[in-house]
C-alpha cells in the first residue's frame, strides 16, 4: 500500500543520515587518536637526555660530541675554564687558601688514645668478669685474668713494632672510617668536573669499588705542551682540594701526586724545578677557586657518582646544577 511504500521510505532516509553521521564520526575520531598518541609520546620525547649517546671509549668522538652539545647550548660548563698560568709562591697559595700542606698531602694523624683507653677499659671489665666466673675452674679464671691483663701491653708491644696494625681500629674508632665512600666519591667527582670544565678528553671512568678511577688523556704517557699540563695539573689537585675543603685534610692524594710528577717531568721544554713547584701551587689555587665557584657542580657529580651513574647521567646532572650557577670563566 501507499502508506507502507512511505514509511519503508522513511526508514531508507533515516538509515542512510545514520551510515553518514558514523561515517563522519569515524572519520573525526581518527585524527584525534593520531593527536593524542602523539601527546602521549611527547612526554617520552622530553625525557631523553641530549647525554644518553655519551660513552666512554673513543676519547676524541667523545670530545667532539660535547663539543657539539656545547655549541648547541646543552652543555655550557664543558671547556668553559680559561686558564691564565703563573708561578705561585707557597706564601700566596697559604694566604688565599688557608691550606696545610700537611694535611692537603696525607690527612690528619690518627688519634692512638680511644684506641688505648678502650683497651685499657675492655681489659679491666673482662678481667673483673673472669674472675667472678664462680662457674668455672680456679685455673681457667686465673688465666683468663691474667690474659686479659696483658692486653694494653700487648697493644703497646705491637704500636711499638708494627704500628701500621693499628691503623684500621684506630681509624674505625675515631670515626675516620666511616666517611671513605663519601672521600672517594668526592675525590673522583672533582677530577671528573674540573676535566669536564676543562675540555679534556676523557679516557677512563670506573667506579668499581676499590678501583674507582677517573683518567684523561695526556696523563700517563706522551710529550706535553705546557698549557695541556696545567690542565692536568688542576684536574689531578682537584680531588685533594675537594676533600680538604670538606673535611679538612685528605687522604686520597699520594697516586695523584705521583701522576703530577710524571705530568711535570714530560712537559716540553723541561721545567726548571721552581717552575714545577711554581705551577704546581698555581693548580692547587686554581682548583681552590674553581671548586668553590662549582660547588652545585661538584655536589650534584659526587651524589650521581655515590648512584653508581652512568656517565651520560653524571653530565646531565653537572648541567642541571649549573643551569642555576654559572662556572668561572677565567682565572683569579
């Protein structure tokens, strides 16, 4: 009939305006899925370091990719010291720095009194406990009495014969001890910044412990022309310096002396020995300086180095720290 004939018209309509509001529909959603992947990626993106292609291994790739960082504004503090030499008196390096040399060069002397208090202490209470042992035989009470008497002589005996026995339990408890991990994290943290700022290559990095290292080129072998061996010479004062200004002494500096020697002794033309002592005193002011301007630096490289970070995550926090703080550019 006419009115079935119209409404099957009708619904022929009304199916056809629905395919094409799904269709359209379709093909609105797809675009927004396409946008909001890639606003889900973006974050991701972000995250990525400039520094996550840094490795150690191919020193003068590695210098020219922070070269390239440096050029594009990602990584100022690298190569950023200009470094103006001179011969420096003991006088002037003592005056600016208040250093001790004694101290700079190998820590403070131990303290042997809680040492032979306590045993003189723990020997005297064991004693008392031996003896009031009512539970064990008269002999065995008497010898373990008289032991424990002999103890402080004993301690004397082996501080006067072979003193460096005592080394570990003095240091254990005067405290010194327990801040080793934090020394050498330091330490390590200033040769690898002061390189860094220095634009030298990097050869080695470990920080395997008892084998931390950090190592450039030019340090071990080669001829040396004067201006590459003042760099060398402030990165290798630069762990001694760190330490001293936290604790006030050092102890980490005897192989990095005997590496300053053989950096001075390869320099060309030869230095007289008051030029070596003259610039050796200037890298100890200038690592003085520097590491006082660096101080955010030095603090976020130790903390990435204490993490057991990679090397790309120690540059990236040495920039992120300095992006508040900018390095000294030239010498004092």
């Amino acid at each position: 009939s006419g009115s079935s004939l119209g409404f099957f018209e009708k619904m022929r309509t009304l199916l056809i305006a629905l395919a094409a509001c799904t269709a359209a529909s379709c093909a609105h959603r797809g675009p927004v899925r396409a946008r909001s992947a890639v606003r889900r990626a973006l974050p991701l993106a972000a995250t990525a370091s400039p520094f996550d292609a840094v490795a150690v291994g191919r020193p003068s790739e590695l210098l020219q990719m922070l070269g390239d960082l440096k050029s594009a504004g990602v990584a100022p503090n690298f190569d950023s010291l200009r470094l103006a030499p001179r011969l420096v008196a003991q006088q002037e390096l003592t005056r600016v720095t208040r250093m001790e040399p004694e101290l700079l060069l190998g820590g403070k002397p131990l303290d042997y009194t809680k040492l032979l208090y306590g045993t003189l202490g723990g020997s005297s209470i064991l004693g008392l406990a031996a003896m009031s042992a009512t539970f064990l035989r008269e002999d065995i009470r008497f010898a373990l009495t008289y032991g424990m008497a002999l103890l402080p002589i004993a301690l004397l005996a082996v501080g006067s014969t072979a003193p460096g026995l005592l080394t570990a339990p003095a240091k254990f408890l005067s405290g010194k001890g327990s801040d080793s991990a934090e020394r050498t994290a330091r330490h390590e943290a200033a040769h690898l910044l002061l390189g860094y700022c220095c634009g030298l290559e990097l050869e080695s990095f470990s920080l395997e412990k008892g084998r931390e290292a950090v190592q450039f080129a030019g340090e071990t072998s080669g001829k040396l022309e004067l201006d590459r061996a003042q760099a060398l010479l402030i990165v290798g004062m630069g762990g001694m310096v760190a330490e001293y200004q936290k604790y006030g002494d050092a102890e980490g500096g005897k192989a990095d002396l005997l590496s300053m020697q053989q950096v001075l002794s390869r320099v060309s033309p030869r230095l007289t020995p008051a030029q070596q002592q003259g610039y050796t005193r200037w890298a100890a002011l200038m690592s003085w300086s520097y590491l006082q301007s660096l101080q955010p630096q030095l603090e976020a490289t130790t903390e990435s180095l204490k993490r057991g970070e990679t090397l790309a995550q120690v540059l990236a926090a040495i920039e992120a720290a300095g992006s508040k703080s900018r390095p000294v550019a030239t010498a004092a």
